[in-house]
C-alpha cells in the first residue's frame, strides 16, 4: 500500500492559508477605512511625538519646530514609528560629548534628511537617509548636534554645510 502526504499537507495549507488570508484582508480593508497605511504599533514605553520637549530653531530665514532628543532612550526611539512630518517639522539629537555620531533608519517609516552640527551650531555635513534601512549615515566631522527634517528639506531650503542653526539648547 502506497501512502502520499501530499494530498494531506495540501488540505492543511489551505486550512491555514484560508483564514490568515481573510484576516489579512479584513486587516487592510480596516486600515484603509481608517487612513492608517504602512503604520507601526509605537511599542509599550515608547514616547508619542507630543512627549518630546520642543524647541524652535533657525536656519536662515527658515524657522524649525523640532522636538528634543537629549538622553539615551530618546535619542534611540528619535523618529521611530511617525508616518509624517509637518512642512517645517524635526527632530534634534542633543550629545554629551564631541564626537562621530552616526544614525540609521530602523523603524523610521519616513525618509529624512540629516543635518550634523558643532557646538557652535555649524553645520558640517548633511546627509540623506532612506526609510526603513540599517545603512551607517556617519559625519566626517565630530559633533553634538543633529538635526533630522524631511528627506530634501536642507536641499530645498539651500542649506548646506557652514551655514550657522540657530535657537540650540545648551547641551546637558
């Protein structure tokens, strides 16, 4: 007597692909009757983006509503999670010290622009960041500010490396 698992294992992937898919379904559907697309769940402990302390900077002509990142655990969460940005909305990184701090885009739904600062306020290098990616965005310069906004905004805005931001919190 010949036994084929075949027919079996079928039945069972249809068994099991059946209802996964009609709650796939019913989970996109949801998601586009509520205008939520391609948003993550912010994790237990994560802070929502009005948690943040705000600060507003300039740069040239151009003014920045920025939420502060100034300790470990919110310079780790940064833009993790948000869908969007206003027009003239980001985030600053506030360091300890004088160094090369590099960032990545893990989590970050929404590509941006990177702006590394001195103390001072200089800025020395811009970089742009794609959504979603573990690629290293490193300065070639030390220093202890970064400013993250919306992929092209420094472009858009002609700022580029030595020009001056300004508003900067002191550094804790």
């Amino acid at each position: 007597m010949r036994f084929s698992l075949r027919p079996l294992l079928v039945r069972c992937a249809l068994a099991i692909a059946m209802p996964l898919a009609a709650c796939a379904a019913f989970t996109f559907a949801t998601a586009a009757t509520s205008g939520v697309a391609h948003a993550q769940q912010m994790p237990p402990g994560a802070k929502q983006p009005s948690e943040f302390p705000r600060v507003k900077l300039t740069a040239g002509m151009f003014v920045i509503d920025a939420a502060v990142a100034a300790n470990d655990p919110d310079r780790e969460q940064g833009l993790m999670y948000r869908t969007q940005l206003a027009p003239n909305e980001g985030m600053l990184f506030v360091f300890n010290e004088n160094a090369v701090h590099c960032f990545w885009m893990k989590n970050t739904l929404i590509p941006l622009s990177i702006a590394f600062m001195r103390a001072d306020g200089t800025v020395t290098d811009i970089d742009e960041m794609d959504a979603e990616t573990t690629n290293n965005h490193c300065p070639r310069n030390n220093g202890v500010y970064a400013l993250e906004m919306s992929k092209g905004w420094f472009t858009s805005k002609g700022i580029k490396p030595g020009m001056k931001i300004q508003g900067l919190p002191p550094q804790q």
